[in-house]
C-alpha cells in the first residue's frame, strides 16, 4: 500500500498528553487557532492526502506507534485534505461517533503519549 498521508509534528497543545491517555489525537495543519491548537498535535504535510479515503485496515504510524484503521468517518477524509484536521480514536470500534472521525485499533496510550514530539513522523498508509 502507497502512503496516503505523511505529516510531521510542528508543535504538541498542552492538553494533547491527557487526550492521548484515554485515546485520542486531534491533528490540526499549521496555523489552527489557539483555542484549538491547545487540545491538538499541530503538523505540517510532508506527502499530501491522496485523493482516495484510505480502506479500513490501512496502518497508522505516530513516530514508533503503529495501529489499524478499524473504521472512518464519512467526512474524515475530505477534512484531512481541506484543513489538515482530524481526530483520531485509537479504541478499536468499527462504528465511528463523529463523521469527521477516524478509529484505529487499540495502542499502548502511554508509549502514543511518549511518541508526541515535534519533529515526530505521522503516516497512513
């Protein structure tokens, strides 16, 4: 499988570590307001979305962390190619709560927590 999506860290909000503890990432591009930059992992692209919506199954890898989309929403994808913005939920479900929402199989939350750094690679695919 190509990569669909490669991105680097640029800055981590204050409040990402206790979001990622209970499973949960939320990516925003460069440049997102400071209100939503403080519960999210700021990135800059490295290799644009593709046009497909990646397939349940496809991996995930956030630094050495690695995980399966179990599910994704069906706005998720357009907003990771309009504004760099989605929210990741690493618990497995194949049901998505929110259309904008990607689900990922169950990970370590403390080595997902120790994995967000700037300068850390994100990719699906």
């Amino acid at each position: 499988m190509s990569v669909l999506l490669k991105t680097r860290v640029t800055a981590v909000g204050p409040e990402v570590a206790d979001l990622a503890e209970g499973g949960v990432v939320i990516l925003f591009a460069d440049g997102a307001p400071p209100e939503l930059a403080e519960v999210s992992i700021l990135h800059s692209v490295e290799t644009p979305p593709s046009e497909e919506t990646p397939p349940v199954g496809a991996p995930i890898r956030i630094g050495n962390v690695s995980a399966t989309i179990t599910g994704i929403g069906d706005y998720a994808w357009q907003k990771v190619k309009d504004i760099g913005h989605v929210v990741i939920t690493f618990n497995g479900s194949d049901r998505v709560e929110r259309p904008g929402e990607i689900c990922a199989s169950e990970i370590d939350t403390e080595e997902l927590v120790s994995a967000l750094t700037v300068g850390t690679t994100i990719t699906i695919g």
